[in-house]
C-alpha cells in the first residue's frame, strides 16, 4: 500500500550537509516503522538509520551516529535524514524504506517497501 520516493542527494564537499526527504503515499504510513539504508560502489547495502512509526525510537549504524539525524512527519507523510558533516565514505545511493510493523530495525530484510534510491556523492 505504501510508496516511497527519496529526493536531496546531490554532489557537496566533505564536511558539508545534505537533507534527504522520503515521500510516502498510502493511508497507513503512521503505521510503518521506518529506516534509510545506503550502497556504495562495489558494496554491499547497509543499515544507516531507523525509526518507530511514532518516532519514539530511533536506530543508527555507528558509522553515522552523531552527525546523521532520522526523522519524520506523519502528518506530512515524509521521513528525513539530515546529514552533517559528511565524508567521502558516505558516498553511495540512499533509500528509504517501510516496514509491516510498527516497530524501528536495522535488518533490510524486516522492510517489505523500498524507494527508488537518491545518489549522494561526497568530495573531498
């Protein structure tokens, strides 16, 4: 039932930020836990960050902890990730996704809807 869109990702220079938004459709996005998950060139995809569907509870990969921040708004159907201070290692397509429960994880194999993916491309 839920679709999911990314958009933000663009070319910037380390150390700088970037805001990706996700963009759900469907009737039943606050009931969705949610996450953003990213694969770089050559990589496997890996878990960034998660979130509960009321936004009580809140996940992140060590990697990104202190300088990315999960969000979202269910009124406005949209999920966030705000990243800071960012590094050429986090170079890779981001996308978001939903889950069946209600509940914040870090498996992708717990989330049954993805996003297209958006490109971030950090410089150095």
């Amino acid at each position: 039932q839920v679709q999911l869109v990314e958009s933000g990702g663009g070319l910037v220079q380390a150390g700088g930020s970037l805001r990706l938004s996700c963009a759900a459709s469907g009737r039943t996005f606050s009931m969705n836990g949610m996450g953003w998950f990213r694969q770089a060139p050559g990589q496997e995809r890996e878990f960034v960050a998660a979130i509960s569907s009321d936004g009580g509870t809140t996940y992140y990969a060590d990697s990104v902890k202190g300088r990315f921040t999960i969000s979202r708004e269910n009124v406005k159907n949209s999920m966030y990730l705000q990243m800071n201070s960012l590094k050429p290692e986090d170079t890779a397509v981001y996308s978001c996704a939903a889950r069946r429960n209600m509940a914040a994880g870090i498996a992708a194999t717990g989330y049954n809807v993805w996003g297209q993916g958006t490109q971030v491309t950090v410089s150095s």
